[in-house]
C-alpha cells in the first residue's frame, strides 16, 4: 500500500467500505465461476474505470482500507486480466506500485469514458468468448452514458455503477426547475444518454397560483432511481438488473445508488443476494 506521506489518500465513510466490501464479495464469486468454466474457457477480465489509488483511509477508524484494484488482485482464483483506469498522474502511480509484480495488468491515465470505449471494452468481445466485470465509481457525473449502453450492447459485461444522486440533487435539480444551470443539465444528460430526465425529475405543481400554474415540482431520489434502473433494462439493454442499493450518510441522506447490470439470471440472484445482506447497513 502506498505511504499516506506520498499524497493524500481519499478517505471514505462507511457506506464506501460497504460498497467495497459488495465488490469485493461478488469479485471473488464471479472469478470462480468463470474460471470454472471449461466448456468454452472463458476468457474473464477485471476493468476498474474509477481506481483511484488502491488504497483509501476510513473516516471511523484512520486505518487504511483496501481499494476495489487491490481486492480485485487478491481475488483467487485471479482474473485472467485487470485493467486500470484513473484521471489522477499520482493515483496513476500507486496503481503503478502496488501491481509491478503481475504481469496481466494494464494501467491508463486519462479521461475514464475515452479510454473504456476506445482502448478497454472492445477487448471483451462476447464472440471471442471475453467476460468481463466493470466497476464504474465516479466520484459525481463524470461518466458518459455511451460505455453503459456499449457494455450493455456487447452482452459479455457485467457493470456495478454508481448512480451520484447528491451530485445530481447539489448541481443539477433544483427545488424550483426554472433555477437550473444549463451547464449542470448538460452534465446529467452526458450521465442519462438523452434530456428525458428532465420528465422524471420534476412534475407539474399541484397547486394553483393567482397568475395560473406554479414551477414544477421536484420528484424524489427514488423516483428517479427508479427511471434509471428502467433505462438500463430498456435503452442500455441489460436483461438483469436488481434493485439499487441506496448507500447513506450517517444523517440518512442518499448519497448515490449502487446498480448492477448483467445479462445473466445467476448474476442477478447472487447480487440480489449480496445486497439483501447490506440494506439495513447502507440503506434500503
């Protein structure tokens, strides 16, 4: 693990190391799977958009935790490759660090959306019997909907994504729909695919005014996480796709919804499963 004196590690709170901990279980169950897979040697590949550094520091306790790369390097049996991606030249080396001894990692610096449509999912060919699980974790609406609907398309990957409802509800909806920045709209229809959102996220006010009807109204988060699972399903494609886990803070506000997509039914049960045992822990 890298020394915390090299740069400043990025401390997580609990919802964040239970969501490590979801990654980490299904990461191993998933492997084992595959690679138990002799009839067409499946060919399974671990691809982390958001790395970070490998290695986080608890708010609650200081101590260091392990990252989804790390655990992902752990998992046995191993991934037959691990690719990296992060924004981040520092983040970049302790990636660097703590893989030099394996030989089937492929680590990239730059923009996350660029390199998974151009360089990294292309390399999961469902007809050259390549698997994959992507881990997509921006830290807000830094995402391009094109590599969900791309992995959906190409029917050999399997995505945990993390849906930034604080992002959306801080920087894009506003109590009022006419208080919004075009700007941060733009930034969530880059996130959804197309404006529809704006549907879901708000609704005509009840209530009448003197002058005729009053701004629309905002819809809840669950409304709209609702919508998104139905997208992921319809537009993006993906046949099995459990219900979010909404991750809170310890003021029980939504932080950001975990989603999993896949095309298997097995996926879904053992994810299903996974995050039952989670919900009382980081929402519901």
């Amino acid at each position: 693990m890298p020394r915390s004196n090299e740069f400043e590690l990025d401390q997580i709170g609990p919802w964040s190391e239970i969501k490590l901990e979801i990654l980490r279980k299904y990461a191993a169950a998933y492997s084992r799977i595959l690679a138990a897979q002799t009839l067409h040697r499946l060919h399974h590949i671990y691809i982390d958009g958001f790395a970070g550094a490998g290695v986080h520091v608890s708010k609650s306790s200081g101590q260091f935790v392990a990252g989804s790369p790390t655990n992902a390097l752990l998992v046995d049996p191993p991934f037959r490759e691990y690719h990296f991606i992060d924004l981040d030249g520092k983040k970049i080396a302790a990636l660097e660090a703590i893989s030099r001894e394996q030989n089937n990692v492929r680590i990239y610096h730059g923009d996350c959306s660029a390199i998974l449509l151009e360089r990294v999912l292309p390399l999961a060919r469902y007809e050259e019997y390549k698997r994959a699980l992507c881990i997509l974790d921006p830290y807000g609406l830094h995402l391009d909907w094109r590599v969900i609907a791309e992995a959906g398309a190409m029917r050999s990957v399997e995505i945990f994504l993390n849906f930034p409802v604080a992002d959306i509800n801080r920087n894009v909806l506003r109590r009022r729909r006419d208080e919004a920045s075009s700007e941060q709209e733009a930034r969530l229809t880059r996130f959804w695919g197309d404006d529809s959102w704006q549907g879901v996220a708000y609704r005509p006010s009840p209530q009448q005014s003197l002058w005729g009807n009053l701004p629309d109204e905002k819809t809840t988060n669950e409304e709209l996480a609702a919508a998104f699972r139905q997208r992921l399903k319809k537009v993006a494609g993906f046949e099995h796709v459990p219900e979010p886990l909404a991750m809170r803070n310890s003021q029980n506000a939504v932080l950001y919804y975990l989603y999993f997509a896949s095309h298997r039914p097995v996926a879904e049960n053992i994810v299903r499963s996974i995050f039952n045992k989670y919900r009382k822990r980081g929402g519901n």
